[in-house]
C-alpha cells in the first residue's frame, strides 16, 4: 500500500463543484491503489473573510479567539471534500486537528507543529478509508486550537507526509494541488512571461517562497527538506506534471539564476543613537522575539559611540514592532525610533550563483538601466535581493527577470556577464 499526501488550497476549492473535481483527484489516485490523505484548506477567501469579520468586532482580537475563529474555515472544507468522496463512492472520514494529532507550540496565530502521532490516521488508511484532513490548525498540548499562519496548510501537508514515512520507514509522496501548474520562474500573475520549471532544489524553492513566492509556504519547504519529502506542485484541474521540488543535483549549478520573487510590502524601522556597545543587539532582538514577529534584512551603522540599526519587516507585523521597539527604547532610556513605508524587495535565486561570477552585476545594471535606485542590498550563497520602493517594485521584478533571460529554456540564454569562473578560467 502506498500512502499519498494530496493538498488542495482554497483557490481550487471555492466552491462546491470545484470540491467535487478535487475529490474526484482523490478517488483517481485511490482507484490507482494509492491509500489517500487529502489534506484541505478554507474554501476560496473564507480566511480572509473571517479575518474580516473579527476586524468588524475588534481592531484587538485575542489571538486565541482569533484561531478558533479561522481554524473554522478548513473544518468546513474537510466536512465537504468528505461528503464529495460520499458521492462518489470513496469511503473517506474527516479530521480535524486534533483528531490528528498535530500538536503545536501555543503561539496562536503562528505556531508551529511540535509532534505528530499519525497512529489514528494510519489505523483509518488500514481499514480502506481516505482521511480528509483539515490543513493549517493544530492544538497545543492542553488542547487549545491553533493555526500555523497564512498559507500553513501546506506545512500541515508536508509535516503528515514526513510523519506517515517515518512511521511506515518509507517516503510518502505530497502533491500540492494549486491553480497554477507548477512553480514559475517568478510569480505568473505578476510576470506573464515566466516559464514553468520541470524541478527545482529544496534550498532554491524555500529561498523563493520566503522572499514572496506564494505558491508554497516556506515552512513547508522546510519541513520537506528536513525530512527529505518529495513535494510535488500540481495544478489542480489539469493533469499537467508540474513541478518536483527534490534535493540539489551538482546539474542545476549550471544555472546562475532559477527564478525571482517580490516581497511587495515592507516597512523599515530605523533606531539611531544607540550606545554602540557589546551585547545591545541582543537587547533589542531580546524585545522583538517577545513580540514573535520576524524581521527581514538587518542593516547596521557605526559612529563612534554610537551605532544606528535598521531592519525591513512585513507591512502586517509593523504594528506589533513598532510597539516592541519603543519598550525596548523607553527601557534604555535613549535613541530614536523612525519608520518608513512603501517599500519592495525584488530578488533573485539559484545555487548556480555559488560558482558563476556576475549575477550582482547583472542585477544591478538591470535595475540601473530601467531607472530604479536601490535603497539596499542583500545577499546570502544563493540568492541577492534589492530594496526599492513599493511603487518600483512590479517593474522591478519584470526587468530582473527579462535580464536574466529566464523566459528562455536555460540552453537558449546568452546571460550577458555572466561567466562560469571554471571556463572563463581557460581550458589548459
Ligand atoms: P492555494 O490556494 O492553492 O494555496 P496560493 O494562492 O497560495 O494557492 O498559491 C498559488 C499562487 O501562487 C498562484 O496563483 C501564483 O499567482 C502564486 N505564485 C507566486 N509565485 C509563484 C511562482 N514562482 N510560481 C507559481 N506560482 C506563484
Ligand atoms: N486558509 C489558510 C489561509 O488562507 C491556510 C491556507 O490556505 O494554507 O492562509
Ligand atoms: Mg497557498
């Protein structure tokens, strides 16, 4: 028996005849003998109507009544989808969180899966049945609800399928269903000339998703590569191959640049006039992990006695650093506080960057040439990111992604400046 972890978002569930070819998906990979958990997520923008419904009430609603507002959602998906397989003659059950044992820290709103006891759920596949499980919720060890943060169902998907093959000594196989039909050279709907790649690495993949590829939640590329998951993005209404997101092959270096992202909503926070002694990052830092926020790009200036330290964060978490920062200022009693909005991130990504020479400049005459000033650079082994503002952003991501040719196949580019150092080296 194999087991297979199929994930449907919501954009492929908005409504009860796109359930009804979801399920149909489950009863296919079913009748080919696979045993089925078909992981689900709120159907079309139920999460953020919900989200919505909370605001009408409070502009502070506590975030343990907040997950038990949205953990709503997927467990009217899973009563559907279940009720779909119903139909169609598929003996499937439903549950919820807590019926599968994904037990999470209590970090409402955002927290992360801690353990997993797949038990109930394999005794379900044994005796035939699907388990249509509910994506992006867990509960805590007392048994308060949780979610796992926008777009978690796919964590949900990825973390039960690394469990289920642990549990079994094998690999299960998870197929994130989407209505895109696989993963782009950047985001279709921003850049209509991206092309769709047939694979790409776990890092290249968590890389893309954590600076604003959508199409997978960075935390589920994680948990995949951590637990070697073979993840597969599949559109959900067509039987395209889509795209199998595996471990790096020494091939894809040959490729400098794989794809680009947009993170088109940041804000900045600039603290000046802080003692510039050792240790005071860590009292700041000390303040924001209180508040459970991330910060982005961290960039640090010195003048003597002084430093000045700014950082890039998500629009959506401004709000909860802004307060974070201030108790860290009011507590040392000194420096200033300023934040900037209306700013983007566009960057590009690929392990080939690891052993081409170039890749900066390319990137930087791209956006150079096209007008764009660059507030501030990043980079890491395999990827290099610009700060511009939210208004450059779009244009930004096209250009980036015209220079670096990626609407070609990889052996149709010319890559102007961009040298592998093993040939350019000579050959002798
Ligand atoms: P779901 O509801 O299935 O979870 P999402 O909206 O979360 O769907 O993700 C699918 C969307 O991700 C696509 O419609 C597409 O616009 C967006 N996306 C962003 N970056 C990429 C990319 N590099 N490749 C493919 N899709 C992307
Ligand atoms: N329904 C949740 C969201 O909209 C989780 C998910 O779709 O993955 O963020
Ligand atoms: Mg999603």
């Amino acid at each position: 028996m194999t087991v297979l972890v199929q994930k449907f978002g919501g954009t492929s569930l908005a409504d009860p005849a796109c359930i009804m070819n979801c399920a149909g998906r489950v009863a296919a990979a079913q009748r080919q003998g696979a045993s089925v958990v078909a992981v689900v997520s709120a159907m079309g923008h139920t999460t953020d109507n919900l989200i919505a419904l909370a605001r009408a009430i409070t502009q502070e609603p506590r975030q343990r009544e907040m997950d038990m507002l949205l953990a709503t959602g997927e467990q009217m998906s899973t009563a559907l989808m279940t009720m779909s397989l119903h139909t169609l003659g598929v003996d499937a059950i439903s549950f919820a969180g807590m019926h599968l044992g994904i037990v999470t820290d209590p970090v409402h709103t955002k927290a992360k899966i801690q353990s997993i006891d797949v038990g109930r759920l394999q005794r379900e596949l044994q005796s035939g049945r699907v388990v249509v499980a509910a994506g992006f919720q867990g509960v805590t060890v007392d048994g308060q609800i949780t979610t796992l943060g926008r777009g978690g169902s796919d964590t949900t998907a990825v973390a039960l399928a690394a469990a289920i093959g642990q549990a079994r000594g094998e690999k299960v196989i998870c197929e994130i269903f989407t209505d895109v039909d696989g993963v782009y050279t950047a985001d279709p709907r921003r850049v209509p000339t991206a092309r769709k790649l047939d694979r790409i690495s776990y890092e290249e993949m968590l890389e893309l998703a954590s600076l604003g590829a959508g199409v997978m939640h960075n935390r589920a590329v994680m948990c995949g590569s951590n637990y070697g998951v073979p993840i597969h993005v599949r559109h959900s209404s067509r039987p395209d191959p889509g795209t199998l997101i595996v471990e790096e092959s020494p091939d894809m270096e040959r490729i400098s640049v794989v794809g680009c992202a947009l993170t088109p909503d940041l804000g900045r926070i600039s603290l000046r006039r802080i003692p510039n002694r050792a240790g005071i990052q860590a009292e700041i830092f000390h303040y924001i992990s209180a508040a459970n926020v991330l910060v982005d790009d961290i960039m640090q200036t010195e003048h003597g006695e002084f430093v000045d330290i700014s950082f890039t964060v998500e629009m959506n978490d401004l709000a909860d650093i802004k307060i974070a920062v201030q108790r860290f200022l009011d507590a040392l009693g000194q420096g200033d506080m300023s934040v900037e909005v209306g700013l983007a991130k566009v960057s590009a990504v690929g392990v080939g960057m690891r052993t081409h020479t170039g890749v900066a400049t390319t990137m930087f005459n791209a956006l150079g040439e096209a007008g764009i000033s660059i507030a501030n650079i990043t980079t890491s082994e395999i990827k290099i990111s610009c700060l511009v503002t939210k208004e450059h952003g779009e244009r930004a991501l096209k250009v980036v992604h015209d220079r670096f040719e990626l609407h070609r196949a990889p052996e149709e580019r010319s890559l102007p400046g961009v040298s592998d150092p093993d040939l350019s080296a000579g050959v002798r």
